[in-house]
C-alpha cells in the first residue's frame, strides 16, 4: 500500500493493483481444567488489520471439530475469537505456524497465499483488578473513568489488550480484566464520556499521574485510586 496526499493539484496515473484475498486455516483449542468450553456455533475468529485501508478484514465461524478457515488480506492481522453469550473465555495465545507466539504482534499474511496450521488456544482463567476512587476528602467517586494500561509503550497500539477501562458501580467499586503483566492505573472525571483514551499522547499524559501495579496470572488485585485530573486530547 502507499499513502497518498492531495494538495489541492490533480495526482495522475495512478495504478491500482488487485489481489485475491489470501486464507487463513487453523483450529481452536481450549484450555482444559476451566470452565465449559462453548459450542463452535457461538464462537467466531476474526483477522482485522491496524490500518483497516491496508488490508481486508475476516472472520469465520469455526466447524463442529473447532477447526476454521477465513478470508483475509494480505499484511500483518491480529487475530482473535469472540464469544457470544458468554464472558467465561479470552483468548491465551495465537500461535503461527511453527509455534510463534504471535498474539500481540500479528499474524504474517502473504499475498494470494494460505497459511495453515494457525493455533487460537483460549483460556477461562482471568486476571482480575478491582478497587475504588476516592476524591482529596476521601470520599469514594462513582461519577469517573478507570484506566489500566501497559507499562510497556510498545503495548499502546490501536488493537491491544494491554489496556482497559471501567467505571465504579453502584458500590463505587470498579472491576476489569487483563491479562497479566505490568501496569499503569489512573482514575479522572470524564464530563463526555468519550471513552477514547488510547492514544500515545493521551496516555503518556497519564502515565504521570498513575500508580503502577503488577499482576499474575489468573490473579486478583485490588486497588485504591486517588481521583486525578483529565487528560488533554
């Protein structure tokens, strides 16, 4: 792909260039000792791209033996496994052939190609934070925005799991899962409840007035915020 910018004058002679979609084969596999694994008809395995304008996205329905195959473009996809109807399982690891671990840095697509052997294992175990926000009076605030976010900045991209948000109950008390690792922690007011704070910039801002934590896996946390100021997007 090339990105093109328009000035105001006319681009001429242009060539646009058109490719079969490639396909993506493999199974999915779930972790034994945890809860009911969910019949293939309510599960379905997505390839989406970074930048939606560079590469087709895709999704399939798995067979009654777990195993897929989906369309996709060329390029690096993340792929991933929604379950309907239920929020007992996550995804643990995306394995490409050979046994990469590709989870978070993109399943390697060829054009007009097939990649087999792609291996989605997923998980019931959860790693869960949960804690309250309280203001200078220490008084607990319901009416804000929690977010957990990556410690790593090579984990602030668009599609990564390393970050979340949350808003406290009728308790005051937030809940969130994430997958285990390092963390930042940050609570603020939210008047527009935009709900779009993963942005580098926005998060770097963040990172300033955060605490950090770690968690394992399968883990619980539980932590006790200061209210902070909004970020500036």
């Amino acid at each position: 792909t090339l990105d093109l910018t328009v000035a105001g004058s006319d681009i001429n002679d242009v060539q646009l260039l058109v490719v079969k979609a490639s396909t993506v084969r493999g199974r999915v596999v779930f972790e034994p000792g945890g809860a009911k694994p969910p019949a293939a008809s309510s599960l379905r395995v997505m390839a989406t791209h970074p930048n939606p304008m560079s590469g087709r996205p895709g999704s399939a329905v798995p067979k009654d033996d777990l195993t897929f195959e989906m369309k996709t473009g060329a390029g690096r996809a993340m792929i991933r496994v929604g379950v309907f109807g239920t929020g007992d399982w996550r995804v643990k690891r995306v394995l490409a052939p050979g046994g990469l671990d590709v989870t978070d840095s993109g399943l390697d697509v060829p054009a007009n190609a097939t990649v087999e052997d792609v291996v989605v294992e997923m998980t019931s175990h959860h790693s869960e934070v949960s804690g309250s926000v309280h203001d200078a009076a220490g008084e607990r605030v319901r009416d804000c925005v929690v977010v957990v976010f990556a410690q790593d900045p090579q984990r602030w991209t668009p599609m990564t799991r390393y970050y979340g948000t949350s808003r406290p109950d009728l308790n005051g008390v937030f809940h969130m899962r994430v997958p285990p690792g390092d963390y930042y922690a940050v609570a603020f007011e939210d008047p527009d409840n935009s709900g779009q704070f993963n942005d580098p910039d926005v998060l770097r801002q963040l990172r300033d007035r955060a605490i950090v934590f770690s968690i394992a896996d399968a883990k619980t946390r539980t932590l006790e915020l200061a209210l902070s100021v909004p970020p500036i997007y």
